[in-house]
C-alpha cells in the first residue's frame, strides 16, 4: 500500500506572515533566488490571499519573500510561476507607511520614485511592525544631528484608542506629540446655514490624527483616511514614517471655513493631513517643517 508524502509547507501554511527557518523554510518557487549572505537579520515569507479550503499540496503558496539584510532589503515577488527581485538600499526609502484595517494590512515602502508594497493579514501584526522596525533602524543617516524640536501644544481632545497611541509612542522619551486633531464633524466648520444643514446631512466628519518627531523622523499616526461619513465604521490605522532629511517641500493651505491642508512631500512621493478649529495650534509646527523643507 503506497503512502502518500506530506507537504509540511501546506500542513503549515494560513494566513500569517512565516519567519523563515529550519522548520519553515524558503518556499520551493523562490529557493533559487533568495540570499544565504550572513549579513541575513531576518526573512520571512506573506502567504498568497487563498483560503485554507482552496488551498492545496504542491501549490505555489506564498505570494512574497522578503529578507533585511544590514545594508539592503531584499524583496522576491511570486509573478504568476515566475520571481521578480527587487534589491532596496535602506538610505533609498524616503518614507514607509504601515496601515490596518480589519483584518487587512499594508506595509508600503517609498523608494525614490518606486513603492514597493507587501499586503498582508493583521494577525500578523506584530512580526510585520518588528519588520518596520528594522528597516526603520536603518534607513536613517547615523551621522545625522538630532535636531531641536519646537513648543509641544496640548494635545487635542483625541478619542480613547487614540490617546493611548499618543502615551505608547511618547514612551521612548525623545518622541514628542507636535500637532494633532480630534474628529470634528465638517458642518462644524461650515460658516453657511446652507452649507451647514447639508453637511450635516451628509454627516461626514473630519478624522483624528497625532504628529509626533524625535528629531531624526516624523511620525504620524491617523485613520487611514481623512474625512468619513458618520455611518463608517473606524477600524483602521495607519502610520507614516519620514525621516526629517527626506523632507523636499511642504504645502500649507487654508480654506474659507476655517480648516487647512498640509502636505508634506520626499523624493518618493507626498502625503497630506487635514486640520481644523485653532489653527494657532499648528503654526509652530508648520513653520518648523517649513524651515527643514
């Protein structure tokens, strides 16, 4: 009677980001393409979006290999039953966006011009933010000077889960929170009884976010979106990190109802975050991003 082998990858595999061992090795499709260079800190390898049900012995399972080594990040992307490599110089990333929502995560990575996006799912959180963390210790210029950082405002009325971010993330010492905004509703901030009543219709509002800097790097924590609509529910997270060096412009714009736009843009790309209310709240902190840009 013939016994059939067991496929230990399949038997292992689910939806969570693997670190690669000797008991999880290289998935066969990328085995002729990773790195076995000792400067290795950690590799591990994203599962394909399939269900356990569909998924099968035998199956190329995993969408992504990704190794940090000390100077480089190494990413291997499964293109059908093909590999495309991509090798990344940590000073190239000019920022790195880390988002949840539900069960769906993203670590995206801005390199000059190119991004580089990993999608996986959330019960792997805690070993994609270690990834973050590595390539986050890294891609700073060690000879760079700290650099002073402006008055802390107090910080606004932020939601119960927000707050909490705020105390985790001033935990280091050195990070200190330089501007934020609670959820305010848009009709708030509409000056017409017009344009009031239909905002309020509309019942979008206007979401929380936290600016934090150490002095090498922005941090900037926020929904994930800008505005929502009051039947939306909030799940979601996202953080951007910029190193204050990458820093190439910044855009200030305010609008007739009181609120304002800043953007802050690198060598790899732009993002923006909304404000409202006092705006004397964020002056320094503006003019401060202005003075490195």
């Amino acid at each position: 009677m013939s016994v059939l082998a067991r496929d230990p990858e399949y038997d292992r595999f689910g939806p969570w980001v693997i670190e690669i061992s000797d008991d999880d090795p290289v998935p066969p499709l990328f085995a002729g393409h990773v790195s076995e260079a000792s400067d290795v800190i950690l590799s591990i390898k994203v599962p394909r979006k399939v269900a356990r049900r569909d998924a099968a012995p035998g199956m190329d399972l995993y969408d992504y290999v990704v190794q940090l080594h000390e100077q480089t990040l190494a990413i291997h992307e499964r293109v059908h039953s093909t590999v495309r490599s991509h090798t990344v110089a940590y000073r190239e990333i000019q920022q790195l966006r880390v988002s949840e929502h539900l069960l769906r995560g993203e670590l995206l990575l801005d390199a000059g011009g190119a991004g580089y996006s990993l999608p996986y799912n959330t019960v792997s959180n805690d070993l994609m933010r270690e990834v973050a963390r590595l390539i986050r210790q890294r891609y700073l210029d060690p000879s760079a000077t700290r650099l002073e950082l402006p008055p802390a405002p107090s910080p606004a009325p932020l939601s119960f889960h927000f707050m909490n971010l705020l105390h985790e993330a001033q935990a280091d010492g050195r990070s200190r929170a330089l501007a934020s905004q609670e959820t305010v509703p848009l009709g708030a901030l509409e000056r017409g009884r017009l344009r009031r009543w239909l905002a309020k219709l509309a019942g979008q509002r206007l979401l929380e976010s936290i600016h934090l800097c150490d002095g090498l790097e922005l941090r900037i924590i926020d929904r994930g979106y800008t505005y929502a609509h009051r039947w939306q529910s909030l799940y979601g997270r996202r953080e951007t990190f910029i190193p204050l060096a990458n820093i190439r412009g910044l855009g200030w714009e305010t609008r007739d109802d009181g609120s304002a736009e800043l953007t802050v843009r690198t060598d790899g790309g732009e993002g923006s975050w909304a404000f409202s209310g006092d705006l004397q709240r964020v002056e320094e902190y503006v003019a401060w991003l202005e003075r490195l840009a």
